[in-house]
C-alpha cells in the first residue's frame, strides 16, 4: 500500500482535502498480516504504480499535498525494503494514464496538471527509469484524465493501448477512441471507436 491520503477533511469545490502521505504498507494475505515498510522520498497521492519484470515498484508524480502536483518518480526494490528517487518528469500531473513500453521505458499520458483537479492536458512524455530523464512526444489526440492503458501479448504486444477516459473535468464528456503510440513513427495511431 503506497501512500494516498492519510487522513480526509472532506472536499472543497469539488477537491479532495486532506493529508498526502509518504508511508507504505505491506500485507501478506497469507499470514494476513500488516507491517510498515520504508517511506518514499515525497508524498504522492492520485499516481500510477507500476511494476517491473524483477517485481521493483514504480510510482510516477502524482499530488504531493492535497493542491500540489509532484513531478518525482521514485522505485521501491523489495528485496532491500527501501525506495530510490529516479528522476522527474517534465510536467508533474496525477489522474494520468501510464506504462511501459519495454523494459527501461515508461510512456506517461494526459492527466491534469500543476494542481488538485486543473484542467486535462494532452501532452505526453516517456520516462526512462535507468537513466531518470524523461523526453516529450506527439501529444495524445485528446485532453484526457483518468484514462486506463493496458499492456497485452497476446493481442497487441508492439505497444501498451491506451483507451477511455474523461475529455475536461469529472462528469464531462467521456473519450471512445483506443490509441496506440508508434514507436517507429512516434506517432499516435487510432485502432477504433467504442459504441
């Protein structure tokens, strides 16, 4: 369990309000136990988390407190119980999309930038976790936060699909198209429309 909000004094204009947290946890369903594990370097709330074939967990910007984006991106290593800040991205944001492309690479989409519930941006970047420099690409077709991606193997293993959601703000228009970026091209390339 990897930081959040630690504590919410409800919300103001629409803007969760509350304590952005650095702590983690660790839950072992076998033994269905709980025990601290080491704190990040910087708080992060609304982050993607992801993982990495040796099974290291990666957390990209996110809030920082309950107004503040952070553009840091931190790596736990399991085995030593403890976090190492990589490097940043170009603009922080939380409400993103994010995944890898391969092994070093991680392509970072939308989101809402700078602060709690700003505009959506479409800019997007990739972030290199060994060298922590990060580098912008073609913007994603559409604004968009809370979109989902999705690596598959089976059915589109040259490159995470991205899809769905929202064009502005919560409860504003949702998106249908499904992209994938061409890394031959580094270009985005429209598979279709859902209904």
């Amino acid at each position: 369990v990897i930081g959040g909000f630690s504590e919410q004094r409800g919300n103001q204009n629409h803007r969760v309000r509350g304590s952005v947290t650095s702590s983690c946890e660790m839950i072992d369903i076998k033994s269905r136990r709980i025990t601290s594990a080491s704190s990040m370097h910087s708080p992060h709330a609304f982050a993607c988390v992801l993982q990495t074939k040796d099974s290291s967990i990666v957390i990209i910007s996110g809030l920082n407190t309950d107004s503040i984006t952070t553009p840091v991106c931190e790596m736990y290593d399991r085995k030593k119980n403890e976090w190492r800040v990589l490097g940043s991205l170009l603009i922080g944001r939380h409400d993103y999309s994010a995944a890898f492309l391969n092994d070093e690479e991680i392509m970072v989409v939308g989101g809402r930038a700078q602060f709690n519930y700003a505009p959506a941006i479409a800019e997007a970047e990739i972030f290199n976790i060994r060298t922590g420099q990060s580098r912008f690409v073609d913007d994603f077709p559409d604004k968009c936060c809370l979109g989902v991606s999705i690596n598959s193997r089976i059915f589109f293993p040259q490159s995470p699909l991205f899809l769905g959601g929202r064009g502005e703000r919560y409860n504003s228009y949702r998106l249908s198209n499904l992209y994938y970026f061409s890394t031959d091209s580094s270009r985005w390339v429209c598979l279709g429309a859902f209904p």
